[in-house]
C-alpha cells in the first residue's frame, strides 16, 4: 500500500517512483482541489479542473492511446499549446510507458518532421487544423507515423483525410480507465527533447523520469513552493524549464497552473490570474522593463527622478536584506515609495507575485537591479536541456542577480580546462538520441557534464559567474542558443554574399552582419532603381527587406528560429590587413561587434 502524506508536503521522487507515478499520487492526495485553470473560448469563462477530473481526462486518453497498438517505449509527439490536454497526453502516454517528444508550435515544417522521422514518431497531437496545415504535405510518406489526432477541430473542418487523421471529440472514449499506478521503472527514457545542433539540425536529449524528478525536488524546495501558489503557464511545455519546473514541480507541490491565453494577451492574463509565482525567460522582463523606459522617456523629469530614486532606495534595502550592507536612512522611505512608485508597476504582475524566476539565458543586470528595486523576488538559475534542466539558482536568502547562484541540492560543479563549468547532477541526461559520437564528447568517462560554458567560482560567496563560452553560440534573450557558424557558413555559400556574421546574442531576435559581393550588389541596386555607387543605398529600407525575405529560402533547412529578421549591410571586405581576420581567415567576431557597433545599437533599438 502506497504511504500517505499531506497534501502540503512536497512529493519526493522516491514517493512517486515515476512521473506518471507523481501524477497519480497527486489526484490521490488532492482529488478536489483544483488543479488547472484555462480560457473556454466558446464560453468566453475562465474554467477550473480538479485533479480528480485531471485523472478522469487522463484515464480517457490511455483508453484512447492503449488502442492504437503501440509498445512501451514507442514515441509520441505533442505539437500544441499549453493547456491541460497537452498534460493529459503526456501523462496517458507516461503511464502506458510511452516516450514524449514535445514540439515548438512556432517550428519550421521542416525541422518539425525532421523530428519526427527522426524519433519515429507513432502518434502525433496536433492543436489545430492550420497546423496540421502545414504538416500534411511533408507527413505523407511518413510510413511510421500511424495515428494523427487533431484536439481544437470540428469534423466540418476536415476535407478528405486519411484513415490515421482523427478528430479528438471523436476519438476520445466517454470514459476512461480508472488510473492507476504502474510499477514503472524510475530510470526509463521518459521523453526526447530537441535542441539546437550544431550542424543545422537539433539533437534529441533523451530524458529519464529520475532525471526530471530530481531536479524538480530540490528546485521545489529551494524555492520555497506551496501549495497554496498559483503559477501563471506561458512559456511552451516544449521548453525543458516550463516543462520541468511549471509543470512537474507544480504536480510535485500540488498547487494550482493557469493557463496564458497568448503571450499577447499576457499583460491582461497577469492581471486577471494575479499570480504567486512565474517561470520565465528574461524577454518576458525585458519587455516590460522597455515599456517603463519608454514611459519613463515621455513622462515628466520629475516622474524620471522619483522613479529613479524609487529604484535605489528598493535596491538600497534589498542589499540590506541581503545582510551585504547596514541600514541606510534612504531606506525609511521605502514605504513611501512602495505605495507612490513600486505598487503601480508591481500591479502590471497582478499584484500577487512573491516570486519570479528566470533562466535560459543571463537576464541583463541593470533589468534585474530595476525589478529587484522595485520589490519583486526575482531569481536567477542556470541549466540546460541536458541537466533537465535546472543546475544551480540563486537563493532567496543569498541573492546576487549577477551569478547563477549556488548548485542545487544533489548537484556538483568544477572547473575545468579553460574554465569550462563541468556538471555532476542526477538530472544529466541519459544522451542524445542515436548519436553516440555526440554523447561522449558531451559526458566524459567520469560522469561529468561538459556544459561548454566558462565560469568562475567566488571562493568567498560560492556563487557562480558565467564569464564567457567556449564554442561560438549566441544565447537570445528567449533562451534559444545558435550556433552561428553553420548559418553563417550557409549564407556565405550563395554568391549574393561575400562574407557574414550572426547577431543575436541577448537579444531576441536574429540580426547579421553581411558582407555583399560587389557584382551582384550591382544588381540588387538595379532593381530598385538605386546607384550602386552611393553606400548609403545600403541601407535602403526595401533593399533590407529585400535581402531578409531572400534569407529566409537560403536558411530553409534550419530550424524556425534561426531567421533574421534585420541585417546591416557592407561592401567592404574582412580582412588579414584590416585585422579582423585571424592568419587562418576566422572572423574576429569581437572586432566586428566594435566596427559596426552603432549600427547594431540601432538596429536592436
């Protein structure tokens, strides 16, 4: 008999054995609480689910899976938004012992039946019948692929499909197994997550339970989750932070999930759910820390002052908390402050927010001094894909929004050649997906995780400062990494362009660099009636938008992601000379940054 415990308390990965085990432990405990909160379109209602009726929806799509002669260990795919029948997939699948592939809804068709094939993908849930749309065509001589279920589409929709495309209202039973607890092992391959590559293609990271209930546990616990928490979903469960942390923590805690609308109608989403906790990447802060610059820039110098001083007076009381600095006699008029200043911003988050993490990418230090300033709990981790994914975050108690933090519990970090950060966690995958070569350059004989990130270790403190990379990847704003060399190797191979350079780094969209060839400059200018003798045609907007729009057939092999969207044009060559390439003709990515470095403010402004 499995032993009970408060609902309260944290589920420990022992308890539940598996993450369809977690699951199952959670309806047990919690059955009418509820679970999770989405928009009814039809209804125009926000509508809660119990994990009572969580266990009845799962129960219905295990029947429903259970009949399309799958094996364990067989792959399924999810290509949705999220919502709580993406969970339910994932759970009805987890508890058939099915392997879960999640995929970007904003994805290339390409890359996403790439995946596919490349995973050989049995059964595939996809949102809507645009996005099914696109896929149709290239999922034609999928001989693998057996079952498509469509979730958000009426049967009028559909115009003569194929026997393995299904409406789910139609394929759904009207009851489901009662759900039970399957004596799975906790060291199975639970799911495959795609990330990028470095050859233009993204590798499969191959995921354990174990490796995810670990990670969640201590993550829970160091950040201090309740059940009474409300967590507000925006980030795609595609994403190994939304997934691990939003998802199977909020399962491990027992707390309840709203679901965003769009990330468009986030900024009302947040004021409607007012919710406790947030999971994000730092564009999310980015963005609104850009609408107040903005506001700020229109408003009155007295507003910009007492912003200001709201800021440092909040940042001032913070390194107090902190315990790294005495009280100063600024600090007794945080009050003051809170109420005229730092409430009115704070609302913009629904007013409830005690805790807002952030990862995938380094957030910008003058963004998080802003927000901390202004009074939001704003916590910084680090991890990857391949330690599924959280390594290291910084402590409520211990909070330098300049580091990663300190390791979380179970996890091991060292310094290795060239000041590579090395990983020992529990949660470091189990490899890439059919690609051996690629798993042993990545783990090496000891267990450790080469993350290709250089870091320092504050032997004082012990927090962790990532202070470079050692492969060439550009980390954006979305938490997406590029590896650039590929897409600039691509672009350099057409005969429009001489020579390029991806930019993106922080940012959050793709920007590059691009060297054109004289010859066919000629021509480009031609056609829009320009001189091609004056270089400031060069930044002719239609000639841009021109150059943009043809990139986008050049980088048709990569993922979607990997678009740029503006680029800055020259016709004045890298050279040995002009120092900006190295004997061996690499690009000296830094003395490019500084030649064309007013140009790249503007073009991000």
């Amino acid at each position: 008999m499995t032993t009970r415990v408060s609902k309260n308390t944290i589920l420990t990965p022992k308890q539940a054995g598996t993450l369809d085990g977690l699951f199952y432990e959670r309806t047990m405990l919690s059955a009418d609480d509820i679970a999770y909160t989405q928009y009814n379109k039809q209804n125009n209602t926000w509508e809660d689910t119990s994990w009572n009726e969580m266990a009845i929806l799962v129960g219905q799509w295990q029947k429903a899976i259970s009949q399309e002669n799958l094996e364990p260990g067989d792959r399924i795919a999810i290509l949705m938004k999220n919502c709580k029948e993406w969970v339910a997939i994932d759970q009805a699948a987890l508890g058939l012992g099915l392997v879960v592939v999640p995929l970007y809804l904003e994805d290339r068709p390409d890359n996403i039946t790439y995946i596919l094939e490349d995973s050989a993908i049995k059964l595939l849930a996809v949102q809507d019948i645009s996005q099914w749309g696109r896929l149709r065509e290239k999922c034609i001589d999928n001989k693998v692929l057996q079952r498509v279920i469509l979730v958000d589409v009426q049967s009028e929709q559909l115009e003569d499909e194929s026997e393995r495309v299904a409406i789910m209202d139609d394929w759904l039973p009207e009851q489901g197994y009662v759900l039970h607890k399957r004596d799975g092992d906790p060291h199975e391959l639970a799911t495959i997550v795609y990330t990028s590559g470095t050859t233009g293609r993204p590798k499969g990271v191959m995921l354990s339970h174990f490796n995810i209930l670990s990670i969640a546990h201590p993550s829970a616990e160091g950040l201090k989750v309740k059940s009474e928490d409300l967590f507000l979903s925006f980030l795609p469960m595609s994403h190994t932070f939304e997934r691990s942390l939003g998802y199977y923590l909020t399962v491990m805690v027992g707390c309840q999930v709203a679901f965003a609308r769009s990330i468009q109608l986030l900024a009302d989403d947040l004021i409607i759910i007012k919710p406790t906790l947030l999971i994000s990447v730092p564009r999310i802060y980015e963005r609104v820390y850009g609408k107040i610059e903005n506001t700020l820039l229109k408003g009155s110098p007295i507003k910009r002052t007492l912003f200001k001083l709201t800021v440092q007076i909040g940042w001032n009381r913070f390194l107090y908390q902190q315990k790294r600095s005495s009280l100063c006699l600024s600090c007794l008029l945080w009050p003051l402050m809170k109420h005229l200043v730092a409430d009115k911003v704070m609302q913009k988050f629904g007013g409830r927010l005690r805790l807002a993490a952030t990862g995938g990418a380094a957030i910008p230090y003058p963004v998080a001094k802003t927000f901390i300033g202004l009074g939001l709990t704003l916590i910084q981790g680090y991890g990857l894909t391949e330690t599924s994914p959280v390594a290291s975050f910084n402590r409520l108690d211990n909070n330098d929004p300049r580091s990663i933090g300190h390791p979380i519990n179970g996890v091991d970090f060292k310094i290795g050649e060239s000041d590579e950060l090395l990983i020992k966690s529990p949660g470091v995958m189990m490899g890439y997906w059919n690609n051996h070569a690629a798993t042993a350059q990545a783990i090496d004989s000891d267990g450790w995780f080469h993350s290709g990130d250089q870091a320092r270790i504050d032997n004082k403190t012990g927090h962790v400062y990532i202070t470079g990379r050692l492969k060439d990847i550009l980390i954006m704003s979305n938490g997406e990494k590029i590896p650039p060399t590929d897409i600039e190797n691509t672009i350099v191979i057409d005969p429009k362009f001489d020579q390029a350079l991806l930019l993106g780094e922080g940012q959050p969209y793709l920007g590059a660099v691009l060297v054109l060839n004289s010859e066919e400059w000629v021509h480009i200018a031609e056609q829009n009636n320009l001189d091609p003798f004056d270089k400031d045609n060069l930044q002719n907007k239609a000639v841009q938008s021109q150059i943009v729009r043809y990139l986008r057939d050049v980088l048709h092999d990569f993922p979607g992601y990997a678009k740029i969207r503006k680029v800055i044009l020259t016709l004045d060559p890298w050279t040995v000379d002009n120092g900006i390439l190295t004997p061996t003709l690499k690009v000296k990515r830094p003395k490019v940054l500084e030649q064309f470095n007013k140009e790249i403010s503007e073009l991000y402004s």
